[in-house]
C-alpha cells in the first residue's frame, strides 16, 4: 500500500491541483458524473449523502452497522454506468486495464469535486471518498471520517482482485479562514498587494493567478495566497522563517538578500546578543526597533500573519504603505505594520 499526504502548498509547488491535479482524466469530468456534482450534497442529522438526503436518514443507521455504513451504502453507485468505457464482453461486464485506469481517474476527480462540495457546507466537515475497480465493475462512494469507524480494511493490499483509492478531505481549522471562493473585490485587492510588494511584478501576478485558481479546497485564505506568491526565494518580496529560530542574525540575512532591501539600511544599531532575542517579546523589541531602522531610510518593514509558528516580513516604500493597508482591508488579509506605532496612527 502506496500513502502519500502533502500539504496544500507542497502540492501547489509540484503542481497538483488540490493534490490530484496530475491524475485528471484528459477529457475532463465525464458529464454524467458532473450531474451529481451539480446535485450537491447535504447533511441531514449525523449523516451526510448526495441531495437530497433520502428522508430513512433520520433513521440512521438502520439496517447497516454504524453510521459510516449507511452513509457507503446510499452514496455508492457504479462508475462504468456513467462513464463511457469498453468491455471485453458484450453480454457481460469485463474491464481491461485502460477501462480500469479510466474509472479511477474518473472517481479521483469526482472525489475532488465532492470534498470541494464538503468544504462549502455552511459547517465543513471531514470526508473520505473510495474510488474502487475491478475487472466487473467501477466503485464510488463517500463518508464523514469518524474516530473508530471505517468502511475498510487499514490494508488496502488486502483487497486483491482490484485496484483501491483512499482520498481524505480535511476542513482546515476554524478561525483564520473567510470563505470557500475569492470574490472579486478579494482578488483585485490581492493583485493590487503583490503589485505593491513584488520585485517582479509580472512573474508575481502569474504565481497569484495559479495560486488562486488552484485554491484549498475547504476555504481561501487570502495571507497564504500572498505568502505563496511572494515567498520566491531570494528572487521574492517576502521572507519567511520559523519563530522559534528566528534570531536577529537570521532575520538580518534573509532580509538583506531580498531585491526591496533599502540599500541605506544599517545593521550596526544591533550588538549581535543572540541570547538577548529567545522570547517573543524579546523579538518583537527587535523587530520593533528594526521597523523604526526601515523608516527612517523612507522603507516599512511590513509582516503577513502565517500563524503562530510562522514569519513572513519583507519591505515597502513608506509612500505606498497607506495603499497597502487599504488593499489588505479589501482583500481580509492580516497584515502587520513593524515599527514604534505613534499614537492615532492607525
């Protein structure tokens, strides 16, 4: 058994859309399967199933053992009924390899379609698609991932007689996320930003463009979006570091290298004491008097939020910082503006 788990970004950098991009069929989603796309799905009571959810759903799980098995049992539905492809036999159905091959490709872009549907549900919820093959047949079904319930063995090299894909949707955490779609105030705003920020603009807005047209499923984070667009090595606008070893040497390093460094900066006001930045706050004084080093030479050192863990800083002409906080508002990007902040500033 072949498992692979990516981030988000990690696939975007190799190029998967959404982790699967690679594995799309050439001719696209088969149109018969996009009629149950466009059905949707929906939640009734503990379970979730295609819309409408059948009304025996406030009786689950009936029959079945648990809840994950009623979910299997009425979101299941045979491939090859929907999507053209040869059989070996013409009174009975046998499936050759390509056939298979198809089916799976098949199944793998429809599982991206309903965890795209799983992340939109007004409360998202973590799903599970199984695409399956064999030589008779083409299997398709979802379910809500539950602690301790599962509609298969942990070894899918167990199920000999045929071919097996497992593709997980998680709903990333509540709280830092605005929506499942970019609206179109968000994505001028957000090209508005990287054209403010990036040394090269046009290579920046073609990184923005992908990024947003291959977004997260579950939801749109618009400071991952610039952080992704941006963060381009030395070549980009912004640097990126890990809080707890970003040390004012690194910071200082990492900074200098970028393209919008000022070249009036200095770096001598800092007596190189490590020791002295090993909290939070002792970091923040650095970036504080940093900021305040920036201004003073007509340059912002400005920061995007990346979490609790993360760093992103990079530099701005102070005319263009007005802009800037303008454009962050309409896009709903958390930004940060370093320096002593004097009072009625904000």
């Amino acid at each position: 058994m072949l498992t692979v788990k990516m981030d988000d970004q990690a696939a975007r950098l190799l190029g998967l859309r959404d982790g699967f991009g690679g594995l799309d069929p050439d001719e696209g989603l088969a149109s018969r399967l996009r009629t149950w796309v466009d059905g949707g799905i929906e939640c009734r009571g503990e379970v979730v199933c295609w819309a409408p959810v059948p009304e025996h759903a406030d009786d689950a799980p009936g029959r079945h053992f648990d809840l994950t098995g009623w979910e299997c049992g009425n979101t299941s539905f045979h491939l090859e009924d929907f999507v053209p492809v040869a059989s070996r036999d013409a009174e009975v159905s046998i499936f050759g390899l390509d056939a298979q091959r198809t089916l799976l490709r098949q199944g793998i872009a429809l599982a991206r379609e309903v965890g795209r549907l799983a992340g939109e549900l007004s409360t998202p919820i973590p799903l599970r698609c199984i695409v399956g093959t064999n030589e008779t047949c083409g299997t398709f079904r979802f379910h809500r991932i539950r602690p301790n319930e599962s509609w298969l063995l942990d070894d899918l090299d167990s199920y000999e007689r045929g071919y097996g894909v497992v593709i997980d949707f998680l709903p990333r955490p509540p709280g830092r996320f605005h929506s499942a779609h970019v609206d179109a105030a968000q994505r001028t705003a957000l090209f508005g930003l990287v054209e403010l920020i990036a040394p090269d603009v046009e290579k920046a807005c073609r990184r923005l463009e992908y990024v947003l047209d291959n977004a997260s499923w579950s939801a749109f984070d618009p400071e991952n979006a610039l952080i992704e667009t941006l963060y381009d090595g030395v070549d980009g606008g912004l640097a990126h570091f890990h809080r707890m070893v970003a040390d004012p040497e690194s910071i200082r390093s990492r900074l200098a290298l970028l393209p919008t460094c000022p070249a009036e900066l200095t770096w001598d006001w800092y007596d190189g004491d490590i020791r002295r930045c090993k909290t939070e706050a002792d970091r923040q004084t650095y970036l504080r008097l940093l900021g305040d080093h920036c201004r003073a030479v007509g340059t912002a050192l400005i920061g995007v939020f990346a979490g609790e863990n993360g760093l992103v800083l990079g530099f701005l002409p102070l005319d263009k910082l007005e802009r800037f906080a303008e454009l962050a508002a309409v896009a709903k990007a958390e930004i940060i503006i370093h320096g002593t902040v004097e009072p009625g500033a904000d």
